[in-house]
C-alpha cells in the first residue's frame, strides 16, 4: 500500500518540536520530509524542497511567532496553497505550535492545535486520525491504525489504549 507523504514546513526554532512530530509520524507509517533528513551536503536547497514539495499529499505548516516572520516557511507554503486551491493534490494543514498571527489566506482553515504541550498526545491522534481518513480516502484500505496509534499514545505518556 502506498504511503502518505508529509512535508513539515516550520523555522529552524521550532525544530526541537517538528523532530518529535516527525518520529511520532514516522512511527505512524507515514513518510516525511524534513529539511535535515532530506537535503543532501552540497545539494540546491531550493531545489531540495521544491522536490519534496512537489512529492508531498500533505504539508504540515507549523505556525509559531517564528514561523510566520521567515520568509522561507511563507515561500514554502504559499506555493503549494495556490496549486491546492486551483485543484492540486496537496493538502496544506496548519498546525499551530504557539499564540501567533496566523496568515490571512490560512484564517479560515481548521488546524491542529498543538499549543498545550499537556496535550500533546490529545493533538497527536488527531493528526494521525486527519492522516489515516486522507490516506484511505487517496489509497484505500487501512491497516492496522488503531493498535499503531495506541502504541504512539502510550510512547508519548498519554496512557491512552485503543
């Protein structure tokens, strides 16, 4: 079966907590894209992350104050929003890390909500919830998810069993 890709859009700032979403997604059996990972030394940057955009079912666009000043994160996004708009086949899904000015083409949009670090693994299944009903929807049928993502929730200390 075919695998949903996620491309992770977020500044250098927010790192420490785009790492741990992209183990947990991972974990989940879904691919992602990180800049870390992904770009190889002495490759085009730029053209690293088109490629990986243009692959991408899915970006992440993590907003946070950081994220929404860096002219990188809004490049990133904002191509991929119009193409999304006018029919394309990737999904661009705000996450918000912290209290920040979320973009206007994005305000009406629904987000995950990742704000509460003590709820981390409440906002997680939901990502992975979005994430298994895109991947179904686009590939078909699911796989094992709900003992996945007990495993995840239990990984992350929320205690939850599926």
């Amino acid at each position: 079966m075919q695998r949903l890709s996620i491309f992770l859009s977020h500044s250098s700032r927010d790192k420490a907590f785009v790492r741990r979403i992209n183990s947990d997604l991972k974990s989940g059996g879904f691919d992602t894209w990180i800049d870390e990972d992904n770009i190889p030394y002495a490759a085009s940057i730029s053209e690293e992350i088109q490629n990986g955009l243009t692959k991408a079912d899915v970006i992440f666009l993590f907003l946070s104050e950081a994220a929404v000043r860096s002219k990188w994160v809004s490049t990133e996004w904002q191509s991929q929003f119009f193409k999304q708009v006018s029919g394309g086949k990737t999904m661009v899904v705000p996450v918000l890390v912290d209290d920040c000015e979320i973009p206007e083409f994005l305000q009406d949009r629904k987000y995950i909500d990742f704000r509460k670090k003590s709820e981390y693994g409440k906002s997680l299944a939901s990502a992975l919830d979005f994430l298994q009903s895109l991947k179904v929807e686009r590939y078909g049928a699911k796989k094992n998810f709900d003992s996945t993502l007990g495993a995840l929730l239990r990984k992350s200390g929320e205690g939850f069993t599926a």
